[in-house]
C-alpha cells in the first residue's frame, strides 16, 4: 500500500513539475467551456438570475488517452489568462465578453455579471441561441473551446419558447448506478466513448421534442464528464454535429447539496422561461431531481426508479414521496406527458 502511494505521489509530482518546467502548450492543454444562460432583463422588476459561463483548463497531452480516466485524473492548469467570446450571429464574428480572467487552482475561471458585458443590440435578439467560446493563453498560442451554448432569453416570457429540463445519467444514456443490478454492470459504460440509450425510444422522441420545445440538461456530474457528456449528445442527437442541448453541471452553480444545486438552477431557469413555459423535469433521483422540480414549481416526471440501496420514493423537503404507478418507465410515457 505504501508503495502505490509513493508512486501515485511521485507520478503526480512528475505532473506538476513537467508543466512548471515546459509550461503551458497549446497541445497538451484541453479547453472545456460551460454553457450559460441569460437574458435582456432592463433593470426593472426582479433580476432572473443567470447560468454563468465558466472554463476548465485540463493538462492533457496530446498522445495520451482522453477518456474518462484521462479527465478525472488530469492535472489542472492554474494562473493562466483566459477569454470568453460569444459569435455575433448577424456576421459569424467572434467578439470578446468580459475582461482577460486567469484561471483558479482548480484550473476553472467564471465569467461574472454575464449579461452586462453582452453588446446591447444582441441582447435585443433575445430569445436567440448564441456559439459561446473561451480561450486559454498558452506559451506558444492560444488553446480554445468553441462548443459552448449561451441562450439569451427574453425579459418578455411570452416571446420564449417551451423548455423541458432532464437529468442525463439513466435518464438519457445507460451510464449506471444504482438502480438495478443491470445499471452496476452499465457503469464501463461511462469508461467508453458510445453509451447506450437508457431505452429504445429516447433515440427518436427527443429530437421529436426539440423541435417543439428546448431541453436542457441539468445533471449532478462533475465538470470532467462534461466533454464526454457533450460528445455523446451531439453523436446521438445532433447528425449535423451542432450542440443543441445545453448541460448545466453542479460545479456551474455554488451548492454543496445536489438537490440544492437542481432547485437553485431550474428556479433561474423557471425565471428566464417563465413558468408558463416550464414542461416538467424529467430524472430517476426523487429526491435531487423531484425535489428540484417541486421546491421551483415545476412538474416531476420521475424516470425509471427502481433504485436497490435507498429509499428511492423519498422526495424530502416536505414533498409527498412519488407514487409508484407516476413513474414514466419509458420516453414514450414522458413525451405523452409533457404534450
């Protein structure tokens, strides 16, 4: 045992010492930037909140594996300048948000007050869907992510249009758990690069559903699996390779609870909709995903509970626990729900 240790110490401490001493390349470094979440509010009324942008800078050279294990066991680069952009989508140009950030020592930097550094006449477009982009400065250029989804909704909520918000591991893709003994063995799952669809429906009813209405992911992951998140929608879902469902992860929102950090974040989301817009929020933990949905005035759609080793009915926060004979055991069952 103390022998692993010392070489998972000295491994680490070749890390570290590695980016001291050649520093910050554009190969080695990996960009992950959020998705975000604003709108033209004008200052009057109550403020709706914002999802706020944030990048993660990953040590990750180029000739090793980029996998789960490789993000979850990648150095962080720290103190390093970073930029937010957002493409004006009247001319395809890419303009700056925010001033130059540097980077945290958990490799992260977040872009604060969002809305105010976004040019007046694009927040007139509201609602509009934007590519959002952050850089990082390295030694020999610049490393950058252009795959983030920043949505500008309207202040007015009757310009917005339907929005349905879902849980992703064992509500979209078979990504294990502890549901059934079936979810334990699904857990490589997360380990590849193709997971499989949680059911035989999924596959077609969500673009069905996104043609009528956004869907926005808001998972309890950490922020390494986002990229492998991100990559296995749009492999899925988007043929033409452009992201269409923005993720929103619990190191986006500042809660140490997961059920807060669901709550908290659809109550923004509520608030930049409107409620009237609000389909459901779809998801197989009662008590992250229903409560999140309930404690914001959103209807709860729980998915596939069969859960093994907790009281998995159990809502809390004062919340009736779900009944058994309300739970959607497939996308058929959400969709015919929700319209």
């Amino acid at each position: 045992m103390k022998t692993t240790r010392r070489l998972i110490y000295g491994l680490v401490c070749i890390v570290a010492c590695s980016m001291i001493f050649f520093g910050c390349k554009v190969a080695d470094t990996k960009v992950v930037v959020s998705d975000a979440f604003t709108s033209n509010w004008d200052g009057s009324g109550a403020d709706p909140g914002e999802i706020l942008p944030n990048v993660t800078a990953f040590y990750l050279p180029a000739k090793e594996y980029r996998g789960l294990v490789g993000y979850l066991t990648a150095q962080r680069i720290s103190d390093v300048t970073v930029r937010f952009k957002i493409e004006d989508p009247r001319d395809n140009s890419w303009i700056q948000i925010g001033p130059d950030l540097t980077t945290n020592s958990d490799g992260i930097a977040k872009l604060n007050h969002l809305r105010n550094y976004i040019p007046a006449d694009i927040l007139d477009l509201a609602p509009v869907e934007l590519r959002l982009m952050a850089q990082v400065e390295c030694d020999d250029g610049w490393s950058e992510d252009k795959q983030g989804v920043l949505n500008i909704l309207s202040n007015d909520t009757s310009a917005n249009p339907d929005v349905l918000f879902t849980d992703h591991d064992n509500t979209i893709h078979a990504t294990g758990g502890a549901n059934t003994i079936l979810d334990y063995i699904d857990f490589v799952n997360m380990f590849g690069y193709d997971w499989p669809y949680v059911d035989r429906y999924v596959k077609d009813i969500l673009p069905d559903i996104l043609d009528r209405a956004d869907v926005v992911i808001i998972t309890g992951q950490p922020e390494s699996v986002r990229p492998l998140t991100r990559d296995q929608m749009v492999q899925h879902f988007s043929p033409d390779g452009t992201r269409t469902v923005p993720i929103i992860v619990k190191a986006d929102m500042n809660c140490a609870e997961s059920s807060d950090y669901k709550a908290a974040t659809i109550t923004i989301l509520r608030n930049l909709y409107g409620a009237e817009h609000c389909l459901a929020m779809v998801g197989d933990t009662a008590s992250e995903d229903g409560y999140g949905a309930l404690a914001s005035g959103v209807e709860y759609i729980p998915f596939q509970i069969m859960k093994l080793l907790q009281d998995s009915l159990a809502i809390g926060g004062g919340f009736a626990p779900v009944d058994p004979d309300d739970i959607a055991w497939d996308w058929r069952d959400v969709y015919s729900r929700i319209f």
